[in-house]
C-alpha cells in the first residue's frame, strides 16, 4: 500500500540553480488536454478517421517545445544537417550525434558549449518491423540536447524529467526509468532528487544500457526514460521490453570513457551529454494515439494513400494498414533524401533510395493504386504522395519545398521505370515456376520454387511474397520460406553492420590533435610564406624529425597550400630552407599532396630531397605557381559552369559532386537525360562570353543565414560554418566556397566540354579545361586533325565527308562477309539433313550436332534452315565455338513440338548451364552462350539425351 501510495503521489520537482527557470513554452489551456493521457482509450473508426486538427498538440509544437526549453538553458540552436553525413564510416546520418562527433573525438573543437537539435535520420537496418510495429520507421526525427564538457548527468537527468512532466505534462507515475546496473549516481539522481520510485527504476546490463561507439572509443553508461500505457498492471514483473505496454521515448547517453583496445575504460578528460527523444514516439504519447503513424506527422500521407487506393483506413484490415502505415513512413523518407542529393540507383545511398521508392511502388499496386490515383494510367503515384510529404515539410525542412519539381520529377521518372521492372519480373516468376515443375517431374517430389528465387523477386523485382505465393499456389508450387528467410537475415546482418553504428576512435590522432595546432591559411593572398614545423609524421607515427628520402606528413602553423576540400585537389610545391654557410643545413622537401585532418589541422604529404626536417624548425612554403594557378582556373570555371546549365537547361540542375584538377575539372549533376549538342554548345558559348566579359570576382565572408538570402548556392558536400566565404562573378554566379579562384574571368582564357555522360540514374558528368589545360586540348586536337588530314590526303574541311565514305565502304564489306557466312551455315547445315534421327510413334526428326566455329549469327541461320528442311514435326540443337573461349548455342522447335511442351528456350537454358553460361527465347526459338567450350562435346551429349527422354515420355 505504501508503495501504491507514493506511486500515486505527486512529484517534488527540484529547481537547478545553474539555470533560470524559463517560462512556460505553451498555456496550460493548451496542454489540459493532454490530461487525458491519465486514461488512455482506444480509438474508434470514426475518431480515426476524422482526427484531422484534433490532436491535443501537433509534432510541430512538440519540437518546438523542445528546442526552446534547451534553448532557454544555455543551449544553441542548431539545424538538422544533412542526411549524406561528412562522415566516411556511416552510409546515412543515423543519428543526432552524428554531426558532433568530430567535436566528441576533439578533432574539433567545440563553437559552443551545448547544443540541441531536431535532426533528420534515416536507418534501414529494421525496415521489416516497418508498419507491423507501433514504433518503426525508416525515416525519424531525433530531438536531443547535447553537452561538450559543459553540464553532465545530474542536469540532463533533472532537465530531462522537468521537460517529460512539467511542458509535456506527462503524469509522472507513468513514467519509468532504465539504468546501467551499476550507475548507482544515476539511481541516486533518479532516486534521491528526482523522486522516482525504486520500483520504477530498473537496473539491466550492459546490452541495455552501456552505450558504445566501437570496439574501441567514447563511451559511457545510459538512462532511458520510458511511458506507461497500462499502469493498471502494477509494477511487480514489470518487462520494459513490452511493446503493449512501455515506450521508451527519451534516451540519456552519459559519455564518460574512453574503452581501450584490452576493452579497459578510463576516463574521459572531457565528460559529454548525447540524448535522443524519438519525436514520432512523443507524438504518439501526447495525441493519444494508437502507434506512430497514426500521429499528425505521418497521418495525413496515410490519408492521401488511402484516397488514392479508394479505401477506409478505419475499416481496412490488419493487413491493409500495414501496407499503408509502410507508404507513409517511406514517403517521408524518400522525399528527404532526394531533397539532400540522394537519387536513386543501385549502389550505396541510391539503393537505399531506390529500394524504399520499389516498395512504396509495390505496395500501392497491392492496394490496386492504378496510374496516379486519378484515372489516368500513363502517371505515377508516388509524386501524388510527395506533396503531401512536402506540405507537412515546412517545420522539417523548409527548404524541401524549393526543391519541389525536382523531387516530383524524379520520383516520376523512378516509379514509371519500375513498373516496367515489375513487368519483368513477372515473367520472371513464371519461368521460374515452370523450372520448379519441369524438376518435379524430372527428380520426383513436390515441386518447390526455391528460396534464392523467391528473395530475388522480392529484392530486385519488387514482389511481395504474398504476390509470389498467390502465383505458386495457383500452379501447385510450394515455397521454401527457410532459404527466403536466410537470405532476408544476411541481408539484415549486412544492412545492420553497415548502418546502425556510428564509428568513434581515440588514439593517436586525438593527441596530435592537442598538440598541433589549427593551420593558418594564407593561400588567397600569397603564395610563399614562412611557417614553423608544429608536428611530422612517419608511417603514420608522430616523430620529432625527418631526413632525407622519407615520406613525411608536415604540420606547419602556417601555409599558403590549399588542402584538398570542395572538389579541389591540394597543392603542389615545396618546403625549403636554405643555410647560409653551412650545407648541411640545407633542407628541401617536395610537396605532392595536401589534406585536411583532425579538423582544420593541414597535413602537407611529401619526401625530403635534401636535408633533415625537425619539429620546431621554420622553413620557407611555396606553392608551385603553374599548377596552383590551373586549380583556380579550373574552380572559377566550375562556377560557370553550374551557372550556365542552371541558364540552359533550367534552375532545378543542382550540383552532385566535383573535381577540380590541374588539367581538367569534372562537374556531376541532377539531371534525368543526356543533353543535346545544341544545348552543349550554347553552354560552352555562354561561358566563353562570361570568360571575355573581364569580370572581376567578388569574394566576402557574411552569416550564413545572410549568403542564403542573397542567393547564394551551397557547393554540394561541403559542411559550413556560421560564417562562410561567398564568391561572387556579378550578374553570373554567387556560390559559398573555401576554394582559390582567378581574380578576373579573363584569367580562364577559354572553356571547352570534353564529355557529357551518365554515371548514375538521374546524375550526369560534364568533363572540361580550361585556361592552359583548355589550350593544350586544343593544340593536341589541332595536331590529331593534321595527322588525320595526311593520312585520309584530305583538307580539314573534306575529312568527315572522307570519313563517311570509308565507313560506307567497310559496312558494305561487312555485309557482304555476312551474307557469305550465311550462305556457308547453309550449306554446312544442309549436309546436316541425312544426319537427321527420328524419335517415338510420332516420327519426330531430330537434329543434334556441332558446327565448329560458326558465329551465332550464322549458327541461327542454320538452326533455321533446317527446322523449316525438316518440316513439322522436328526440333534441332546446335553447338559452335566461335573463338575468346566462347560457346554458342541455339535450338528450334516446329509448333507440333511445342505442343507437345518442349519449349525452345527453357529447353536451351538448362543445356548453356553445362558451358558456364545461360540464355533463353521463345518457345519455338532460342539462344544461349557460355564461357567453357571444353563442355560443348558433353553438353550436346546431354541435349540428345534430354530429348530422346522428353519425346519418348
């Protein structure tokens, strides 16, 4: 009873004196509804249906709530970076600590003491939990409150809990707390100051509630704070691992040690808060809704998918709300990611948005979503779906809506192109069915379409497995879900290892790191300077000194060499310094690269050619003029470049990756087709006027906030601060940018387009040169054209006319060689006749044999002479090696074969295995290859076999 009654009891919420208590963030008006949490109900159809503009509080003020009470603390405000992370290690920001760990690890160092965001994240590795649980998602947003050596566990804890009961106004006997089982500061706080209960704090392990980076790195014991759906099941055996009763929303991570690699742990010299509140799941509490989809964040996509595939969310099945709960969680997704540079394809980032796009597509076909929704079955859905996602945007991200036709578009083009995937697969499942039964009865036993089968057309095709077992079921074939489920789990198991850890380490580079300094940048104005040697490397090894012939890593205070970043290679150049009388005092060191580490520490990579280098000595750093000059012609270029595709093929172009180098630059774009000669021209025409204008560059350092509303265009990739350097060409481009530039764009000389070419679905690649580069391509055109011209004995003006003509003459020699060749299949297949077997009562006439080295072409056109010289009924197989260890292989069947159910191109595919190769056709016709002509012999061998066993069956 005693605990019944302090479970029941009020909450003595202690002041923190280090802060100012704030005021109130919303009226207590506002948040009494949220008293009915007290007694939480199910939702009937109608209230489900109808909840628009009737949750208790919207996500967007739940966020808001949160980000101002932090902010009201001493906390900076700071935007969600981008979901492609500057972070090699993790495929996707996976988390809201993500864009600190650099500061965490003290590679950076901290531009405030706390921080609180609503970061953007994206993780895959549960996506099959998606929609079939209450909490799920592919896409979430993390609220959290961060501390870099500032405040640590007594205040996150106690802010924690007055944020959850005093603005969220949860009751706090629903709330329990988690602990690592041997935090006894943390139960004291929980416990002692806070006032929770002992019942409801409960110690676990280390699985639980120790977090780590790695195997090695920051790390340090968490608490979890978790709601209470059903306290009216008392807290003996309470689990807070159960779904239908607990949420855990808010998730404390005290970073206070460092784990070692003999897995010891010490202390931290500096301790770190890092928190995550799952917005969605906040919602979820606070609307008193049912799951997180169900929550005005995700709701209103549902509603719309739902509109589109003309059905009742509160009247569809368990089954139906899955699927539809999945297309909202995933639109959200999707349309972020393309947002932030993302598109489709199938490798890395873009199969992540490729793979979240094919099942939206599957599952709103499933629901019998035709066309767009609206009648008209030449469009796509999934843009229908998009602006919904994009209204709700505003708060999220409020530059999603800019970037509107870009994303529709894109999704367009994605979704049209995969239901023609979708159409192949289907045909796909039917061959593979066919096999499973053609097995049966070959081998006996009930035919059984394999695992391996069923993954691949869920996986590459699309297919629900519900959609694959319908279709099996249909012709008697059963399914081998064990194999489906062990292919579905190593796909977990790698999707899991490449996405849900954020990797940490502390070693070495932490300790350089406090030992050198940030570098100096001196290259926008000079290109020699003196500087101290602060730090050397050897094989990756601090040391103290360097001598001659070795490899070295250089830290200098000071540098007039641009390190690799933005696209832009590092300079070239050298560090000397030269004794007076003294020789051996002489030092010379030839620089080949330059790159950024540990923050903004210059790592000048380069060999002594002369000389010792000592940490502490100054030295003379010059940059090779020539080339250094190259780079920034070839970075204004790129300017220009954008600027002009953004004039000619329109402003939604934006940029996807770069390289600027000596003796090109490279510029990858948005764009969803190859661009036209006409277009190509008009953009080299464009620039070449821009480069004769004589304008002069601008360059300036301003806010952030400030360049944006001037218009200025972020460079993709780059990461930036709350100053950032903007470079202006007027009345041509105005992009942010750490990079060297020309002074005057009459400094380029000239501009021409090397080549234009995809490299991704939806992203294309402009190759170009400029300056001295631009007129050694041209020197080196001019003298290919010479030789050309001696060779063809032709003027520049009559050698494309010259050209053509040659090219005439050797099609027409080519053509000739074919009809020749095929006149030869003819005449060797006609001596194939007498060789003619026939099989069973039915008289069938069959042919087996090998043609030596006949191409494939010829080798159809004898397949088909001697299919049609037989007559019906007859079926022919032939075999040839046409040379580059190849195998050809063909097979022709009369209609009366075909009947029979001898189909050419099932029958060929399974004879191509036997040479290490595959193919298929019609029923009637067929080719396969192979790469093992040793097996020909042997594989004709068993056609004939094959066939004798089929006819005669």
């Amino acid at each position: 009873m005693e605990a019944l009654k302090l479970a029941n009891a009020p909450m003595p919420l202690p002041l923190i004196s280090a802060a100012p208590r704030p005021r109130r963030l919303f009226s207590p008006v506002t948040f009494a509804r949220n008293l009915r949490l007290l007694r939480v109900e199910p939702m009937t159809q109608d209230m489900v249906e109808n909840r628009e503009n009737e949750y208790p509080i919207s996500g967007d003020d739940i966020r808001t709530c949160f980000l101002n009470f932090y902010a009201s603390r001493g906390h900076k405000i700071l935007p969600s970076a981008s979901l492609v992370p500057d972070d090699p290690t993790v495929l996707l920001t996976i988390a809201g600590m993500l864009q600190f760990k650099p500061i965490f690890l003290g590679k950076e160092p901290r531009s405030v003491p706390c921080a609180t965001t609503s970061q953007r994240c994206i993780r895959t590795n549960d996506i099959e939990n998606v929609g079939r649980t209450t909490r799920h998602h592919t896409f979430f947003e993390m609220l959290g409150n961060f501390s870099f050596g500032d405040y640590f566990k007594k205040e996150a804890i106690l802010w924690s809990w007055e944020l959850t009961t005093k603005e969220y106004k949860l009751p706090p006997e629903r709330l329990w707390i988690s602990i690592f089982d041997k935090d006894d500061e943390a139960f004291s706080i929980w416990h002692d100051e806070v006032g929770v209960p002992k019942e409801r704090i409960k110690r676990m392990g280390e699985d639980d509630n120790f977090w780590t980076s790695g195997v090695t790195g920051p790390c340090g014991p968490c608490s979890e704070i978790y709601y209470d759906f059903h306290p009216d099941r008392g807290h003996a055996n309470a689990d807070l691992s159960d779904d239908s009763r607990f949420i855990e929303f808010y998730n404390l991570v005290f970073m206070q040690y460092n784990k070692k690699e003999d897995g010891s742990l010490e202390l931290l010299k500096q301790k770190n808060i890092d928190t995550g509140m799952g917005l969605e799941r906040m919602a979820r509490i606070l609307q008193q809704v049912p799951n997180n989809y169900e929550t005005d964040l995700i709701f209103p996509i549902i509603q719309k998918a739902a509109s589109l595939a003309k059905v009742s969310y509160a009247k569809a099945d368990d089954s139906t709300k899955t699927n539809l709960k999945v297309i909202g969680d995933h639109m959200r997704a999707i349309v972020y990611l393309i947002k932030d540079g993302v598109l489709p394809s199938n490798i890395g980032r873009g199969y992540v948005a490729r793979r979240l796009i094919r099942r939206v597509v599957r599952i709103g076909r499933l629901l019998g979503i035709k066309g767009n929704g609206e009648g008209i079955q030449e469009c796509a859905f999934v843009p229908e779906l998009a602006k919904t996602v994009i209204e709700l945007s505003y708060q999220i991200d409020p530059d999603v809506k800019g970037r509107t036709n870009h994303i529709l578009e894109e999704l367009k083009r994605e979704e049209l192109r995969f239901v023609q995937t979708l159409e192949r697969g289907e045909k796909l499942l039917d061959q593979f069915l066919s096999n499973a039964l053609l097995s049966s009865r070959e081998n006996g036993g009930k035919p059984c379409l394999d695992g391996k089968d069923v993954f691949l057309l869920y996986d590459t095709y699309g297919f629900p497995v519900e959609i694959t077992t319908e279709a099996a079921e249909e012709r008697g074939v059963s399914l081998d879900m064990n194999g489906f489920d062990i292919e579905m789990e190593n796909q977990r198991r790698q999707s899991q290892a490449a996405h849900s850890a954020v990797k940490l380490m502390v070693g070495n580079e932490v300790e350089l790191a406090q030992c050198v300094p940030d570098t100096e940048f001196l290259g926008y104005d000079m290109l020699s300077a003196y500087a101290t040697v602060k730090g050397l490397l050897l094989n990756g090894e601090p040391v103290t000194e360097g001598y001659e012939g070795s490899d070295m890593e250089i830290m200098l205070d000071r540098t007039p060499f641009y390190a690799e970043s933005g696209g832009q290679i590092g300079d070239n150049g050298f560090l000397y310094y030269e004794g007076n009388q003294d020789a051996k005092s002489t030092v010379t060191v030839e620089i080949k690269d330059v790159q950024k580490s540990l923050g903004n520490i210059f790592v000048h990579k380069g060999i002594i050619t002369e000389g010792k280098i000592e940490v502490g000595s100054e030295v003379c750093a010059a940059v090779e003029l020539r080339w250094s000059k190259r780079a920034r012609v070839h970075h204004t270029a790129t300017h220009l470049l954008q600027a002009a595709l953004r004039t000619v093929i329109g402003q939604e172009t934006s940029q996807a990756g770069s390289l600027v180098a000596f003796d090109r630059l490279r510029f990858d774009f948005n764009f969803h087709r190859p661009l036209s000669e006409e277009e190509l021209l008009k953009i080299e025409e464009l620039i070449n006027q821009w480069i004769s204008d004589s304008t002069l560059l601008q360059t300036k350092v301003m806010p952030l906030s400030d360049a944006k509303k001037a218009g200025a265009i972020a460079m993709f990739g780059e990461k930036y601060g709350e100053l950032v350097r903007v470079v202006e060409v007027p009345g041509v481009s105005m992009e942010l940018c750490g990079g060297t530039h020309v002074s005057n764009t009459s400094e380029i000389r000239g501009f021409k387009i090397i080549s234009e070419q995809g490299i991704a679905s939806g992203i294309r690649r402009i190759e170009a040169v400029a300056g001295e580069a631009f007129i050694e391509y041209v020197t080196a055109r001019d003298n290919n054209m010479r030789r050309l011209c001696s060779l063809l004995k032709a003027k520049a003006d009559d050698v494309t006319g010259r050209v053509e003509a040659i090219l005439e003459e050797l099609r027409a020699a080519r053509n000739e060689i074919s009809a020749l060749r095929n006149t030869v299949a003819i005449l060797k297949a006609s001596s194939l006749l007498n060789r003619a077997f026939v099989i069973g009562t039915s008289n069938i006439r069959v042919v087996v044999e090998s043609m030596d080295e006949m191409d494939a072409d010829a080798l159809k056109n004898a397949a088909e002479f001697l299919v049609n010289s037989l007559k019906d009924p007859a079926v022919v197989v032939l075999g040839s090696c046409p040379g580059d260890g190849k195998v050809s292989l063909v097979a022709a069947c009369t209609p009366s074969v075909v009947k029979m159910g001898i189909q050419a191109g099932k029958f060929i595919a399974g004879i191509a295995k036997l040479c290490g190769g595959g193919g298929g056709g019609k029923p009637n016709f067929a080719q396969a290859g192979g790469r093992k002509p040793e097996n020909l012999k042997d594989a004709l061998e068993k056609a004939r076999t094959e066939l004798i066993a089929l006819i005669e069956k």
